[in-house]
C-alpha cells in the first residue's frame, strides 16, 4: 500500500473511501479492525511519533464508524519493551475512546527466534492485565517460516496461559477456580485429575510416562522424598 501511494501519489483508498466502507460494513453487520500499520516492528520503533499519530487517527476513524453503528476492534503493537506495554494500552484505551485493544504480542524482545511465542505470550499476559481485551497468539516459527500444525498448537497454549494469567491479576470471577482446583488435586496427589485440568493434557501425560518413577503417587523430582507424600505418611 505504501509503495502504490508513493508511486501514485493518491490518497491509501481505505482511508479516502472509509465511509463508503462503514455503508457496507453496517449493512452485513462486519466489524472492522482498524489496524496498525505504523506498529513497531522492533523494539527500536516502539512508542514513536509515527505510531502515537496512527492512533490519534485511529480514534478518529472509531467515533466516525460508531456513527454508523459499525463496531470496531484497534490493533496495536508488535515488539515493545516491558515497561512500555501498560502505558501504550492505556493510551490507546485514552485516544480511541475505550475501544477493545487487540496486541500482537507484544514481542517484549527481538533476539528470541524460535521463541517468540513465549516472548509474545510474557507480553500478551502484561497487555491483557493492563486492558487489552485482544492477544494475537505467535509460534516457534514467527519471523523464520509458515508454522506446522504442531507449531500452530504450542502457540495458541502459550497465548491461552497469558491470557489466563491476565484473567487471575484481573480478578475477573471464577478464573483462579481452574488453579485453585490444580492445587487440591496435587495436595491429593491425585494425577488423573491434574492431568485433566491440564491447559494441555496430552503433553503433561507424555512428560510423565516417560519418567522413572521411584514412586508411582509421585514425579520423578522428588520420588519417594517427596514432600506432600511425606507429610501425608506422617498423618497417617
């Protein structure tokens, strides 16, 4: 888009023909993402005039799309430093008028290829806590290749475990349940049912049938020296 409104000299058409867009949009009831071309795209890029100005415009484009009863969700950064994250949600939250923030990421570093979808996830987790309301999962593959299924499938966890870490810091109801029932069920050493309140149960079965047990009512860490086991000997 850059390089054709280089070229041509013309207005991006999106922009110049957006209420036209919103016509259409609100009579098939499409919402819109209004996104975020000006996004970092290293840490190098993060917070700067190019990005703060796309989101000033961007609340403009929102009041002007909820005037024609179209919904909208903003895109926002890509790569971004830790301490950067909270203050960029709030400013977006400030200048598009409290519209849902979907992240992509952000990537809190750039030296993490092959990663990048726990880079992405610790920066999901600190976005969604302050507001995001949107995480955009990354995999093992982003920025060296298309993702396999199985890359496609560890992302999407780690996505899932930021945003329900977010959901905990949020206090939003019944989110710390999931642990707090995780807990009881490693009191109880019970593995069946830690396994099956697994955010990926076939996985955390595979670790540990591939352990040699010393004691089958425990991991492989500890074995027979294991705490809880101990101390449910000791009131026995």
């Amino acid at each position: 888009m850059f390089a054709w409104m280089r070229l041509t000299g013309h207005e991006n058409p999106y922009y110049e023909h957006f209420d036209e867009l919103l016509d259409i949009c609100a009579e098939f009831d499409i919402t819109l993402s209004l996104g975020d071309a000006c996004r970092p795209g290293g840490l190098a890029d993060s917070t700067d005039a190019s990005q703060i100005h796309e989101l000033i415009t961007l609340g403009e484009l929102t009041k002007r799309a909820w005037e024609k009863d179209v919904q909208i969700i903003i895109e926002g950064p890509g790569h971004m430093s830790m301490d950067e994250i909270e203050a960029n949600v709030l400013l977006e939250k400030k200048l598009c008028h409290g519209a849902p923030f979907y992240v992509l990421g952000p990537l809190i570093t750039d030296i993490a290829p092959g990663y990048d979808y726990i880079t992405g996830a610790i920066g999901g987790a600190i976005a969604a806590s302050a507001g995001a309301g949107f995480l955009c999962y990354f995999t093992p593959a982003e920025h060296l290749r298309l993702p396999t299924v199985d890359n496609m499938k560890e992302g999407i966890i780690a996505t899932k475990i930021a945003a329900h870490a977010a959901d905990i810091a949020k206090k939003v109801p019944k989110a710390r349940d999931w642990d707090n029932k995780m807990s009881q069920a490693r009191v109880d050493l019970d593995w069946k049912q830690m396994f099956d309140l697994s955010i990926d149960p076939s996985k955390a079965r595979a670790y540990r049938e591939h352990a040699e047990l010393e004691d089958e009512t425990t991991c492989s860490m500890c074995g027979k020296m294991c705490a809880i086991r101990n101390v449910h000997e000791a009131l026995k």
